[in-house]
C-alpha cells in the first residue's frame, strides 16, 4: 500500500462524512468530490472502488 493512496483515500473519507447528510446540492458535490477521492487512493492501492453514492450506510 503506498503512502500516498492511503492518505488520498483518508482525506477522502474525512471529506465525503463531512458534507454526506448536507441536502443542498452544494453539499452533495462535496460529498461526491470526496468519494472520487477516496476512490483513487483505493485505487492506487490495488482496491476495489466504492461503488455506493456518497454517505450511505452499510
């Protein structure tokens, strides 16, 4: 795992939990900009991507 997919994959999360419950669409662009984040640092690690819209619960 590199660092750098690690820490875009964090900073992903951090972004995509702090505007997920937002309802504006202001909120929701956030909340997506975080989850793309997320995503390639997943990526760059060798993982699956989150396929699920941004804030839902598993």
């Amino acid at each position: 795992m590199s660092m750098k997919g690690q820490i875009k994959e964090a900073a992903g999360y951090v972004k995509e939990e702090a505007f997920e419950d937002g309802k504006s669409a202001k909120s929701q662009q956030k909340a997506q900009e975080g989850r793309n984040l997320r995503n390639e640092g997943r990526i760059e690690d060798g993982k699956a991507p989150k396929s699920d819209k941004p804030g839902a619960k598993h």
